[in-house]
C-alpha cells in the first residue's frame, strides 16, 4: 500500500473514530498550511503506532468472515488509533487530522513525512 493510499486509510479510522465534528469537508476545517519540524515528529511518532494498530487489525480481521465481528473489529481498531494519537506528546487529534489531510494534497509534505519515516 502506497503512503498516500495508508495517509487515506488511516484519516478515515480517524475521522470515524473521532466522531462527527471531523467529518467535516475538507474545506471547511481550513487546515493550517504550515507543519513545523516538531509538529512532523510529533505527528510520525503517532502515525508509526497508528499502522501497528491497523496492520494488527488487519491481520485479525482475516481470522474471521463473521460480518458482525468485522465491524465490532473495526470499531475497536477506530478507538484504539484514536487513543494512540491522543496518548502521543506533542500532537492533538485535531492537529494530526489537518496534517493527514494536508499530505493528501501536497507532495512535497508527503515527500518529507515519507523521508521521516525511512529514518
């Protein structure tokens, strides 16, 4: 899976999980342009435990054809990457939103979280 297509996933475990407010349209949240050197450290550290956890998840949910136990998979790995973020220093849920959704639409943003995480 290409780090766009993960950037996609992973914002909307997110969003599904952080509730209605953030399933807003792009363009209303108006995200700020601008992600600072820590706020990329920030948002890398929370986003390497946020694909643990759905990597996890995904491997589990091949255990299983059960459509009800799928979704009640889902919603769990939904809680668990939210609460990964929430437990994360230095970033906000919010934040690490506007980030994913920033890195959808700018190459060179997904250029440098792409090289941070080779690291």
């Amino acid at each position: 899976m290409t780090f766009k297509n993960k950037l996609a996933a992973t914002f909307t475990a997110i969003t599904l999980a952080a509730g209605p407010a953030f399933v807003l349209p792009v363009q209303a949240q108006q995200p700020e342009a601008e992600v600072s050197g820590a706020e990329i450290d920030a948002f890398i550290g929370a986003y390497k435990d946020v694909v643990k956890i759905e990597q996890d998840y995904a491997q589990r949910l091949q255990t299983t054809e059960d459509k009800a136990e799928q979704e009640a998979m889902i919603e769990e790995a939904q809680v668990e990457m939210t609460q990964a973020v929430e437990d994360a220093p230095d970033i906000e849920v919010e934040r690490y939103i506007e980030i994913l959704q920033l890195a959808q639409a700018d190459t060179d943003l997904q250029k440098e979280l792409n090289s941070r995480l080779e690291d």
